[in-house]
C-alpha cells in the first residue's frame, strides 16, 4: 500500500543524481532554453502557411480535416516502428484505428506522422546485417525527427518495443521536447517453450549433439506468436525503462497484445497526450519529464531487475540527447547500493509473463520507492510524482482504472521485496585497468565464476571463435578475446551467438571469460563477460596489444581487467593491424561508412546523434 510520507532519498542515489547534475549543468541548460524556444501556446500548425497546412490535411476524413483547418483541437502525430516481420511490432498495425477513435473521442485529432525502422537482432544475430544494428537506433532517431519535423503536432505518441527501436524514438523526441511524448507498448507473447529447456537445446547443438531440425523447432517453440519474445534482454528491459522513467501509463509494459486491456491502455495513452499539450492547462512536455531524476530512475530500475547490459550504451545516449551527462561510473556506484529483485532469464528461469504474474511493475517500482532508491518527486507522463506507476490497470465495469499493485509479492523465485533481496548489489560493475574500462554484468555469474585469470586466444570475428570451438582448440581454461567489435570498426554486433559455446566449455568446468570492445547482448549471462571495452581497438585501444597466450585477469569483485604483462613488454608491443575491409560491404553495410567513422565511444553511447 502506498505510504503515507515519502521515505527518505538513500544516500548513493542523492549523491550520484547530484554528481550528475552539476556534471551536466551547461549542457542541460542549453537543452532546456532550446526546448523553451521551440515551445508554443498554440496549436502547432497555426504557424504554416495555408499551402503548408492544407498539404498536411489533404487526405484527412471530412471531420478532421475540419478540425485541423479550424485549429480548435490538438493534433497527435503518431510515429510507429510497425512492421509485420517482428512479433513484437505487428500489434501496432491496429492501433492507428484504436488511436484515432480514441483522439476524437478527447476532442483531439491523430496522424501517422511516419514510420522508423524497427530491425530484429533476433533475425540478424551472427549474420552481417547485425553490424547495422547499433546505428539502427540513430537512423531511428533521425527517422522521428524527420515524422515531427512538418510542425502538425502538438503532442507525439511513440509505438516501438525492441532493442534500438525505444531508445531510437525517445532520442528522437527529445529534439522536439517541446512537446508531450507518451510511448505505446505492444505487450508480450504468450510464454513458450521453458528458457532453461531452449538453452538446453542451444548448448547440446553447439556440442553438435542434436541436428538443425531439432534446434529449428526449439526456437520456434519459444518464439511462436505475435508479442514482444519473452525473456528479459533489452526489448523488454525498454519496457521496464519507459515505465520507470514515467514515460509509460502505469502498469502497461507487460500487458499482452490484442486484448481488452491493452487496446483500453491505448486509448488512455492517447486520451492522456490529448490532455497535457500546450493546448490545455496540464501542459507537460518531455523536456520536463526527463530530467536527472529520472535518468537515475532508469538506472536504479536496469539494476534492481538484471537489466541488458545494451543499456549502458542506449541510457548514456539518451540522457546526452537531453543534454545530461552520465558515465559508467554512476552506473557502477548506483550498482553497490541497488538490490536484485527480480529473477528472468537469463538471469533465472522465469520469463516477463511470470514476472508481471508475480506483481510485475507495479510491485517493483512500489518496493524501490519504499526503499528511498527512486525519485518519487519525478514528473511521469501521468502527472507529478512516480508514486502512481506502483499501481496497475484493470478494467473495471466503468472502463479502465487503476488500482493498488499487489503489497506482496505472488512468487518469490522470480519477485522479491526490497528488504529480502537476490542479492544486495545490482550486479552491474565498472571493470578497470590496462586493458581500458569495461562493464560486466554479473547478476547471473556464480560467484566461483566472478575471478577469471586465464591465458588469452585472440579473435577478430564471432566466425573465427566458433570455428575454433568446433575444431576442440578452445576446451580448456581460456580468456576468449575477440577485438575490432566497437562502433568505429564494425558497428558494434552483438556476440550473443557466442553464448552457447562459452557456456559448454564453463559447464565442463573449465574457467572461461569473454572480454571485447563489441556487445554481448541484452541477454548476457553465466559466463563473465569483460564487453564494450572503451577505447575500442580501432581507436587505438590497448586490447589490440593482447596477444595469444598473454594471462588475462578479470576480477568482478575488485573491478579490474588487465594483462598480466611486463610493463616493460607491453609498452613496446605495437598494436595489431587494423583491416576492416571484411566489414566494409555486403547487407547494406556499405551504407553505413559515415556512422563508423564518426561513432562516439561506447561510453558515450556510441553513435552518432
């Protein structure tokens, strides 16, 4: 039940917002003075010429073209990652209908202002069009600018759920955060084929123990029907983001599509966008939403659920976007004082669908609150204050509503309160040493798994290690190092197709770590993983030193990784040669020369925008 008073801020979380505060000062006032410039009192299509607006209501119905010529309702311009290739995006091709019935029910009119791509790293992993992935999100970025930037719109309704799509929508609205933005989940599918069981298959194939039939018809036992996939890598880790960050109705991340509910949370999204633009007297744009506050919201809730490691590049971008200045230290601090509260594969056995059966949202962000580690005085898309995302929806013989979510929680192996943890700490850390600065996430690496020192074999592709597994070279205490993986060389894949290979060798007992300057994934898990290593080897980083052979340690309890090298040695050792052209072409790849050469660090989210 809610409390009566607020309990008070922990420590770690008021130093660490405040650290980025005044970090973040000249920045984030620049944003807000843009934002306050671009900010109107009036309909925003009052400002086209005739020829301007009457393009923009050409092929509007009678009513809303009226409306729009009349300039007496707010428009909503809706940006969608519909695609009917994903199971996750294919719900959305109802809800423009659901969403325009709703407006002119609110006295508000809707328009598809255009659509972003929405790739699938389930479909592309280990295949080239993966390198595309990463700057997926800053084409969606520039995609949304492009779908807001006609001036129709006095608010904006955001529909993506998977990996780079949200943090690609939510970068892209910041730069008209001058105006409302409200993000539409789809919900997930129904629970498939059990994680432990699809991992087993994995493995066993990887081992070359069951053919490609048997592994085909595990996976498409697991995913099987339209909805987000069920685990909790950064699809559904986006989701749990938009609620905490408030940028979500309460209770709708993990609602499953094409039902009563989900279509009534649609129409209350769009009711909600009608009622707080400029327009109106709750007038709340997103500028205002997102602040420092909830940033730190949004780290507090990746760790307390094990959270996709992809959003220690996708929140610095998106906080940057907001002219808010975070690092991988803030990451690191907030992780020692965050308890582990929830249990999801890859990180347990349960899937989100258990998780929001157990008490979901509305639970966790009731027990954090509790607890002092969330701002509660954050603005939400709801109105002031976090305190009403700690509630579910229902729908109630009057329509929708909103109640209490659950004071206990209804399965303990997968949701716990904050005062009897999984663990006590986040489990996310900052990694240090000669080797540059990396994060692991260790909410799923047993603890006689957490000290790796080991002698390294080098890589420069996923391929080469696979084939190196296959040929029995790699069954032993190893250190798999695979470099030229960051955003400037290659566009920064994930390595997740490695999964399955490191944890056969892990499982016959060998010690076996990863370090690299690409990704993992949103699903990394068991095995200790040393990823987004920062300077990338393009860059001139210090991994381009290692060579095979070189003893390696990785301690996730110190938080360090280093070459156990002579210094005297690895002063001289030159870097390894740089030759990219492998990448350079093929699946669009060509397309993308630019992003690669102007890429950030992974530290500074890695893209371009």
């Amino acid at each position: 039940m809610p409390a009566t008073t607020s309990p008070v801020l922990h420590p770690r979380v008021r130093e660490v917002t405040e650290r980025i505060r005044t970090r973040s000062r000249d920045p984030r006032a620049a944003y807000l003075e843009r934002m306050a410039g671009q900010a109107g009192g009036e309909p925003a299509r009052r400002r086209l010429s005739c020829t301007n607006l009457a393009h923009g209501f050409a092929a509007s119905t009678a009513p809303d073209k009226q409306a729009l010529r009349e300039l007496r309702w707010p428009n909503l311009g809706i940006v969608t990652a519909y695609n009917d290739m994903l199971s996750a995006h294919q719900p959305f091709e109802r809800f423009p209908g659901l969403i325009r019935a709703a407006a002119r029910d609110a006295g508000a009119t809707a328009q598809v202002a255009g659509g972003v791509p929405a790739m699938c790293d389930g479909i592309t992993q280990g295949q080239p069009g993966m390198e595309l992935s990463l700057f997926s999100r800053d084409v969606i970025a520039m995609s949304t600018g492009v779908a807001l930037s006609h001036g129709m719109f006095d608010a904006a309704l955001c529909l993506g759920v998977c990996d780079k799509i949200v943090p690609g929508l939510l970068i892209g609205a910041l730069a008209f955060g001058q105006l409302p933005a409200v993000f539409v989940p789809a919900g997930p599918m129904p629970s498939g084929l059990p994680n432990k069981d699809k991992a087993r298959i994995r493995q066993l194939f990887a081992e070359g123990k069951v053919g490609r039939e048997a592994l085909l018809e595990s996976e498409a036992g697991s995913y099987h029907s339209a909805g987000t996939c069920t685990f909790y890598g950064t699809a559904n880790s986006n989701q749990m983001l938009m609620e905490v960050m408030g940028l979500h109705l309460p209770g709708s991340a993990f609602v499953p599509p094409n039902t009563p509910l989900r279509d009534a949370l649609t129409a209350a999204a769009t009711r909600r966008a009608a009622q707080i633009t400029a327009l109106g007297p709750e007038y709340l744009p997103l500028s205002k939403v997102l602040d420092e506050r909830s940033i730190v919201n949004a780290v507090v809730g990746l760790l307390a659920t094990g959270g996709s490691t992809n959003h220690t590049l996708h929140l610095v971008a998106i906080a940057r976007a907001a002219g808010i200045l975070i690092d991988w230290d803030d990451f690191s601090d907030l992780s020692e004082v965050i308890p582990l509260l929830a249990r999801i594969y890859p990180n347990g056995g349960a899937d989100v669908n258990h998780f929001h059966a157990a008490g979901g949202m509305g639970f966790l962000i009731g027990q954090l609150l509790e607890a002092g580690l969330l701002h509660g005085d954050a603005h939400t898309v709801s109105g002031p204050g976090l305190r009403a995302a700690a509630r579910e929806p229902w729908l109630s013989p009057d329509g929708i509503a909103w109640r209490d979510a659950p004071a206990a929680s209804a399965d303990t192996a997968v949701l716990r309160p904050a005062d009897d943890p999984f663990s006590a700490d986040g489990g996310l850390k900052l990694l240090r040493g000669n080797l540059g600065r990396s994060v692991i996430k260790v909410s799923a690496v047993s603890s006689q798994h957490r000290i790796i020192e080991a002698p390294a074999r080098v890589f420069d592709s996923q391929e080469a290690v696979l084939e190196s597994f296959r040929r029995g070279e790699l069954t032993r205490d190893v250190v798999v190092v695979v470099r030229f993986q960051g955003p400037r060389a290659n566009g920064m894949p994930e390595l997740h197709g490695l999964t399955p290979a490191m944890v056969s060798l892990q499982s016959k007992g060998h010690r076996v770590a990863l370090v690299t300057d690409g990704r993992m994934s949103g699903a990394s898990g068991a095995v200790p993983a040393a990823i987004h290593l920062t300077p990338e080897v393009a860059s001139g980083g210090p991994l381009g030193k290692v060579r095979d052979g070189d003893l390696i340690r990785l301690d996730s309890v110190r938080g360090t990784l280093e070459a156990l090298v002579p210094e005297e040695l690895w002063s001289r050792r030159p870097l390894a040669a740089l030759d990219l052209t492998a990448s350079a072409f093929g699946a669009g790849r060509e397309l993308f020369l630019a992003f690669r050469a102007n890429a950030a660090p992974a530290e500074e989210g890695g893209g371009i925008c």
